[in-house]
C-alpha cells in the first residue's frame, strides 16, 4: 500500500509540473500588470472536452514557449452546456481578474435559446483564438456529383437526400443550417438526422444516411482513406488539406461559417487585465507549439483581439437568423 | 496468420522495454486505486492521466492509458461488492450478487471471481480485436438507428432478470428509469422536463439515482438493524479466494460473458453497462438455480465483470479502426491519440503500425499485471471493512458522497441523492426493485433517439424495423428473451417426464 | 402491504398524468421529426398509469381470487429503527447543508463523529473510531485535490 502510494504521488508530482505549475522566474519589465497569484481558466465541460481541450492545448503553448510567469489552473464547470459556468463567471466573479472562460458558440446559442439567461453581452470578450470549419461530404461511391448537384436535388425534393449532423443547437447543426438555408431551402422541410458527435461518421460511412455535414478535422480522415467524397468546405477559403474541394461560396452559396473558439472575462474585468491577457495570446498564436496543436485539430488560424467583441455582435445576428428560420421563435 | 504473430513480436518487442513494464503496472495500479474511488470512473481517470503523458512517446503514453481503462473497469467491482456502492453504470449489476456474497462472508470469492474474469475477459477481447478489427468494424457500421433502437430494446427486456418478485414492481422501477432518462436536452434541441432548473439541462447522471437508491439505500438499512440487533461486525470475513466449486461455476460466465462483451462492446454506443446487464439475465437463464440470483450467486458476478472488460476491447475496435469512439472512455483515447499526433481511423494500421501493436501486446501485458496485482489486494480490501458496523456506514456515507459531489462539483446532486436514498429505502422495504431504473435510465436516450432517427428516415413508416434484417433478428431475440423462463421450463418439464437428465450442466 | 401498494399505486397514477400534461406543453422542436418530443414520455406515462393502476387494484384482485397475500421482505424482518433511520437522514441533510458551507473535512469529521455517536451502541468503542473520523477526511481529501486534482470544496479552512 505504502508503494502504491508514493508512486500515485510521483504521477501527481507529473500533473502538478506538466499542467498547472510555471516556475515563476525573474522578470525585466516589473512595472508591467500581471495577476498576482494562481489564475482559473474555467471550461464549461469536462476533461476531454472541446473546451477543455482548447484551453489545455493553448497552455500546453505557453508552458512550452514560457510565455506566462504565474500558475494557470483549468478548472472544469460542466453543466447546461456551459450555462452553469458562465453563471458563475457573471454571479461570482464580477470585477476579478484572476479567472478567465474559455467558449465558442454554444455562449451565443444559449442566451438566443432562452436556456442560459446570461449571453456574450453579461461577459467581458477577450480573444477568439481558432476556428472550426465545416465539410459537406457524401460516401465515395455516392452519385451525387458535387456540392451544386446537392442543392439541385434539395431544392427539387427537400426529402429526397437525408442528410446528418449534430442535434441543434450544436455546431455542425448550425453549419447545416446556415449553408441550406443561404441556398434559399427551407429547412424545416430537410430530413435532417441529428447525430451525438462521432457517431455521424459511421452513419455517413455504413449508409445510413446519403449526406453530412461535420468539422473538417473529424471527416479528413475518411476522406483520406477514400470513404468519403468531399463536396464543399464552409471557411472563407479553401482548407489547406483540402485544396481541390470548393468552399460553398465558390460554389454560388454565399455563406461563410465557422465556429469559434475563445476566451471571455468576468463582467467589469480591469482594463489591465484584458490588456494583458491580450497580448499574451497574441504571443501565444505566434509559437510553433501552437502551430502544430493548431494543424493537429484542424482549427483554422483566427486570432483577434480588437473585433472580438463586435465579431460576436455580428455571430448573435448570424445565429439568431438562423435559429429563427429552424423555428426556434414560432409557438413559444 | 503468420502475418499476425509477425506483427505481434514486433509489438511485443516494443511494449517490453523495462520502462514500458514499469508503465503498464501504474497504470493498472493506479487504475485500480482510482477506480476503486466512487464517481471518479473510467472515463474521468483516463482524462486525469491525459497531462500528465504529454511529453511521453506515444507508445509509453498509450500503453500507461491503455492501463488505467482496465484498472479502472475493474476497480469499480470493488466498491459494488463491499460497499454496494457502483462506481460506474457497468458496476450496477455487480452489486446484485456481489454485494450479497460479502455479507455471507464471501467477498474473496466475489472479488476473486471479477479478478480472474477480467483477466479471461481482456485476454480474450484483445485476441478478438487483433484478428477481427477491420471485419467486425465493417458489420458495425452496418448497425444504423433501426438497429440500434432494437438492440436497446433487447436490453430492456434484460429488466424481467433483475430481481423482484413483482412483474408489476420491476416494470415500474423500469418506467420511473424511462421517466428520468428523458429529463435534459432532447435531440430535437430543447431541454425536456427540466423546470428550468440549469442542473437538469443535461439530464440526471446515472451515478446520483445509482449511488442514491444503492449505497444510500443500503446505508440506511443497516442502520434500521444496527442498534437493534446489536451488531458487532458484518461477516465480511472469509477466505480471500475461490473454492474449487465456486470456480468450477465461475468458468463458463466469464467465457460467456467474454465474448458477449467484446461483441456488445464493438457497437459504438452501446458499450460496457448493456455488455453487463446482457450477461447478467443471460447467466440467469442459463442457471439451474435462478432463484439464487440476487442472493449471492457467484455467476452474477462473473459473468457481467467478464462483460464489462471484455467490453473494453471490444470498443477499441470501432476506435481504432474507423476513429469512431463507442463510449465516453474511447472518446477521451481518441483525444489522446490526437495529442499524440495520431489519427485513429482507417489509415492508422497503415500509418503506424508499430503503435498499435505495441499497443496490443501492452493490453496483454496489462491483463497479466492486474491479474498479478489485484490477488493480493483483495486481501487487503476485505481485512479494510473489517470495521465496527456503525464505523462503516458512516464511511460508506462519506464515500458516496465524494463520489456524487465529484461528478460535477455542486451540492445540488447530493440533494438529488439524497432524494434518491429515501426512495431506495422506501422501494426497498416495498419490494422494488432499484436496478430497472437504473438500466433504463441508461438505455432510454439512446433508444428514444434512434426510434427517432430510424422513424424520421423512414417517413414515419415502422416497417424499418422488421424490413432491415439485423434488426428484425434483434426483435425476435427480444421475443425469445421474454419467453425464455417460460419455453425453458416447458422443455424441462418434458426431459424430465421422459426420465432425461436436465439440460445445464457444465 | 396491500394499503402501501395502493397508496404507492395511486401515486404512480398521479404522477404518470402530471408527466403526461408536462409532455404535451413541449416546445415545437428544431428538427423535423416523424416522431417528435413527446411521444416517448406520453407511452411511459401511459405505462405508468396502467401499471399504477394494477398496483393499486392488484391486491384486491389477489383476494378475490383466493390467493394468500404475500409478505414483503420488510414485513419479515419486523419494524424498522425509526429513529436511526432519521437521524441518518438528518445528518446527510445537514451533511449536504455545510459541505460547501464549511468546506469538505469540517463537515465530514462532523457527519461522521454525528453518524457514529448514533449507531454505535457501545459506547466504550467510541474513542476507537476517532482516527478514522479524523484521518479518513483528510486523506481523501488529500486524494481527490492533490492528487487527483478533483475539486473538493476547501471551505473555512482553504
């Protein structure tokens, strides 16, 4: 027992090193704002999660370029899809500047779904760290030609093609949506099957259903490997592992869509402290640790700082739109 | 075929390097220990361990992952059988007889049975993996919504093997799991039955109900004896192994339950808690003696332990082979092989065959370690119960607690649990059987979902359901297995009225 | 158990009816299904309701067909420590109330001290069990934190 003991501690000891603890070393530019003691980064969901992962992955690039001096903690809050963190963040932490969110769009869907009372304007938007990007993407042996025949065969019979993804109001959910909605369809008549996550690449993969949408980095590999052929990426331009497949813009739909990934503040965070965690995800961005953990899955460079706010100004109209025209305001 | 064992010397040789050794034993050991601990289960292990193997190579960081799952799919035995506290839903029927076989001073045995099942169970489902992967992958995509929905159907037909003596009872236990399970947010993209309480978004986690209506429920039944009968110790004491007799009856479940394991356990999404529940109505009906379940027959325990790690490989295979994870576990080994730059999936065999050999020979490896590991431990485990009775309750209480808090870090589930406690022990003196409620809460998203899809892709027509040949074989599974009790006595009772020796015997 | 059966039974009934009304108020849902919602809750409340009502009638029927009734397990072991029983609830109740409040080893060195004053009898075995009551806190508290790096709440002491 006494063995078991001190080699579970030897693990810890590797938790304590890798994950939460830099070693503080002396700084030049003392005058400059920095939080004093151990700094939160609360992810909405549990280890694993995208969340979770996003903000693991960004300390994983400042731990490995030293671009912090102070310890960082992620802590994880799951519940409500996020609702019970940002909950938090606005109840509990208003004016610190010790703890920070990491989030994407679910921050946008819930306050627009009435399922969270708390939206992106109740938070203090720091960065947008990365973006995902959407395929639409049918098996290899399917006769749907490319992403203009789909559509043609949608608009045809809107039943005609049974096309997976996510459950709404999840993200390859609202790619679909907004990429068959710009076309003009109506999706409320689409035989949209929703999927939990993975699970839509075997659907897609044993026939079940004839099309899908998901994130590039879950189906490039089933591209890769022949299984599924690929119609139409939804990012502003064509996706480097992907050079000869269309964006849906170029082929005559003119929606751009990403979900993003970020991180927000408490409400009233000091101006300081929002400077600082500013520039130290611009520094962040710009290591070679994070290029790598960026390409390994597949999320698309786009960092901003100032903008992040009216970004999400213009993602709340986008999503509302969206939300409205899957029916979300009718009989409530 | 020679290919194979080429292929598996390679791995081996990888996999046993002394610091690959040395990473497969922690990781069973700290599997073990933390599975051991309510409410942290196998999925929140693995991610624990997802740091802390960042700057290993992926071979070592895989091997010491692929440890912990098994650690912790057996640790969570442990706590069913002593404490009758399920650590994870795969744990939930160990309880039924486990916990029993403790409090007649069997514990040992119980523990023993699981052990050696899991060994049986691993060996096996990492030999059905090796040969099988890309084959079974290929029919398990074949499974679509149809499929699924009669598969979860199947499972809750398991409910008639759970204990009770009232039809009645048990289908109300299983309708008040239904009910629970389609509390949160539905696939149609609002949250159900919530009363917009934000705890409930996400449904009710099958551990508060499990921990509540098990451990609370059994808690405060040894406090309504306690101080009456004035007890000194429980008779938790006893042998810390397997009679010749118990092992003779232990042999054919853990075989059984292997291989059904491994099979449910291919099928992303249904996974080790169905693989368990399977095998428990499975043994039952091939039991001569079915009433002794629920009262401490051993191979209620060997069986579904056996399932619920042979399970464990049969995930990896959708995993590994299509990059499709099958359970919440695979999905955090999925991410795990992210980190570590690989792409489970179809090219992963061609890309880097060396991991995943590697990989292989380290789950043997690991089978023999917590084999090796986990004999003497059971020792330990029964002399530490040992305890004053009202010593013990108070620390089964503490236990379950953390367990419940640990989940999702906020007091309203030990509420909830409590809640649920004060029902278990209500149902319990009525007659109710809790574990129904338990398997249904698990089962019914799913199979609301699929029923869902399968409708949907059908245009509302429920021929989908016969006209699709996997699933018209399930349903009528389904329909064997209601009138298995009836068919099988039917035949008894005409072997026996021509004088023939009864079927079963092993 | 006849009377508790149909105590229980009209329960069921009641709350099979109540989950109905609650399924039939579903919002409109995003995804265009043949099979929406509510339909899963309205067949389980429709069991329930049946199944209540078998429950609750059951032993009549039992009675007039003759049949003895039969005695539960409870009704077997006899009447139960009620107010052990109480107290156990008392104290998790009280347990739950302060876990956040004074943080995870106060409380748990006080449910416990509380649970085992109640059901140990023999009183002369009490200091025995103080370096459990005070060590097992601590060392899983210590466990879970440090080493685990699950939250616990630290309270008053943290």
């Amino acid at each position: 027992m006494r063995n078991t003991l001190r080699s579970s501690s030897r693990a810890a000891l590797g938790v304590v090193a890798v994950l939460a603890v830099l070693v503080a070393t002396a700084l030049g530019a003392s005058a400059e704002w920095a939080p004093k003691g151990n700094v939160s980064w609360m992810a909405g969901a549990g280890p694993g999660s995208g969340w979770d992962t996003t903000a693991r992955a960004a300390l994983q690039a400042m731990t490995a370029h030293k671009v912090l001096k102070h310890p960082v903690t992620v802590v994880n809050k799951p519940g409500g899809a996020g609702a019970i963190a940002v909950a938090e963040m606005v109840n509990q932490h208003k004016g610190k500047d010790d703890v920070i969110l990491v989030t994407s769009l679910p921050l946008i869907t819930n306050k627009i779904m009435g399922t969270s009372p708390y939206g992106y304007k109740n938070l203090t938007p720091i960065v947008r760290l990365a973006a995902t990007h959407y395929l639409v993407a049918v098996p290899a042996n399917s006769d749907i030609k490319d992403f203009k025949d789909l559509i043609a065969r949608l608009r045809k019979d809107p039943k005609s093609v049974s096309i997976g993804g996510s459950t709404p109001p999840a993200d390859d959910w609202a790619a679909a949506m907004a990429v068959f909605g710009g076309a003009g369809l109506d999706v409320t008549k689409l035989k949209f099957i929703g999927y939990d996550g993975a699970q839509v690449a075997g659907a897609l993969l044993g026939g079940h259903i004839q099309a899908a949408v998901n994130t590039v980095g879950e189906f490039a590999q089933h591209v890769e490997a022949g299984k599924m052929k690929p119609l139409a990426t939804t990012g502003p331009e064509r996706e480097p592992k992907f050079q000869s497949v269309p964006t849906v813009k170029e082929s005559g739909v003119d929606v751009v869509f990403m979900n993003w990934r970020g991180f927000v503040g408490p409400p009233g965070m000091p101006k300081e402290a929002l400077a600082y965690w500013q520039q130290k995800f611009g520094e962040t961005v710009k290591t070679q640790t994070w290029e790598d953990l960026r390409a390994r899955y597949s999320w698309a460079d786009a960092f901003m700082a100032d903008g992040f706010d009216r970004f999400l100004a213009e993602n709340d109209r986008l999503m509302s739109d969206i939300l409205k025209n899957a029916g979300v305001f009718k009989k409530k | 075929m020679t290919d194979f064992f080429a292929n598996l010397v390679t791995g081996f040789g990888i996999a046993v390097t002394p610091m690959n050794l040395v990473y497969a034993f922690i990781g069973c050991l700290v599997g073990t220990l933390i599975g051991v601990l309510p409410g942290i289960g196998s999925v929140t292990t693995v991610a624990l361990l997802i740091p802390i193997t960042f700057g290993m190579n992926p071979t070592s960081g895989l091997i010491l992952m692929a440890g912990v799952y098994y650690g912790a799919m057996y640790g969570g035995s442990t706590t069913s059988i002593l404490a009758n506290i399920p650590g994870e839903s795969s744990a939930v029927v160990t309880t039924l007889d486990g916990h029993p076989m403790a409090k007649q001073g069997r514990a040992g045995a119980a523990l023993a049975t699981a052990a050696i099942g899991s060994f049986v169970a691993g060996t096996i489902a990492t030999a059905g993996l090796m040969f099988l992967a890309p084959s079974l992958a290929s029919v398990a995509i074949r499974f679509g919504p149809a499929e699924y929905f009669s598969l979860m159907l199947l499972g809750l037909t398991a409910v008639s093997a759970l204990g009770g003596r009232s039809v009645v009872k048990s289908l109300i236990s299983m309708c008040l799991g239904l009910l629970l399970g389609t509390v949160g947010l539905d696939m149609g993209g609002f949250p159900r039955f919530n009363f917009g309480v934000v705890e409930l978004y996400e449904g009710v986690d099958f551990i508060i109900p499990a921990i509540g209506l098990f451990a609370f429920g059994e808690a405060l039944d040894q406090a309504a004896v306690v101080r009456r009968k004035q007890m000194t110790h429980f008779e938790f004491k006893g042998r810390a192994w397997l009679t010749r007799e118990e092992f003779r009856k232990s042999t054919a479940p853990w075989l059984r339950g292997s291989v059904l394991g491994f099979l449910v356990g291919v099928l992303p999404g249904a996974g080790a808690t169905i693989a368990s529940f399977f095998s428990y109505a499975l043994e039952r009906r091939m039991s001569r003696h079915p009433e002794e379940f629920g009262k401490g027959a051993i191979e209620g325990v060997a069986g579904p332990e056996a399932a619920n790690n042979a399970s464990v490989g049969g995930a990896m295979v959708p995993l590994l082979t299509l990059g499709i994870p099958g359970s919440g576990t695979t999905a955090i080994l999925l991410g795990a092989f992210m980190m570590f730059g690989l792409q489970p999936g179809p090219l992963l065999f061609q890309k880097n065959p060396d991991v995943i050999w590697a990989l292989i020979a380290s789950m043997y490896i690991g089978n023999v370690m917590l084999l090796v590991l986990n004999l003497p431990l059971i020792r330990l485990f029964v002399k530490l119960i040992d305890v004053r009775p009202a010593v013990l309750v108070a620390a089964v209480l503490v236990l379950s607690t953390v367990g419940v808090y640990a989940t999702n870090g906020r007091t309203f589930d030990l509420w909830l649990a409590l809640g649920f406690g004060v029902l278990g022990y209500l149902a319990r003196r009525a007659d109710f059987p809790p574990a129904p409620l338990i398997l249904a809460l698990v089962l019914e998203r799913s199979m609301e979902d699929n029923f869902r899809r399968a409708t949907t892709l059908s245009d509302g027509s429920l021929t989908i359901f016969v006209s699709r040949p996997i699933s018209a074989a399930i349903l009528v599974l389904c329909v064997l297995s209601l009138f298995s009790p009836y068919l099988q006595s039917w035949f008894l009772s005409r072997r026996s009225a021509r004088g023939e020796p009864a079927i079963g015997r092993s | 158990m006849s009377v508790a059966d149909r105590i229980t039974g009209l329960a069921i009934i009641v709350l099979g009816v109540a989950y109905w009304r609650a399924a039939s108020a579903l919002p409109k849902p995003l995804l265009q299904q043949a099979v929406g919602p509510e339909v899963f809750p309205h067949l389980i409340a429709g069991a329930l309701v049946v199944l209540g009502t078998v429950l609750a009638i059951g032993p009549l029927l039992r009675r007039a067909a003759g049949w003895p009734a039969r005695p539960t397990e409870a009704e077997l072991e006899g009447p139960p420590d009620v107010a052990a029983i109480l107290a156990v609830l008392a104290g998790l109740a009280l347990y739950t109330f302060l876990y956040e409040r004074v943080g995870f080893i106060l409380s748990t060195v006080l449910f416990m001290a509380g649970e085992i004053a109640v059901l140990e009898v023999d009183r002369r075995r009490w200091p025995w069990a103080l370096p459990v009551v005070l060590l097992l806190p601590v060392a899983l508290y210590l466990l879970f934190v440090t080493l685990l790096g699950v939250t616990l709440p630290a309270g008053i002491l943290g």
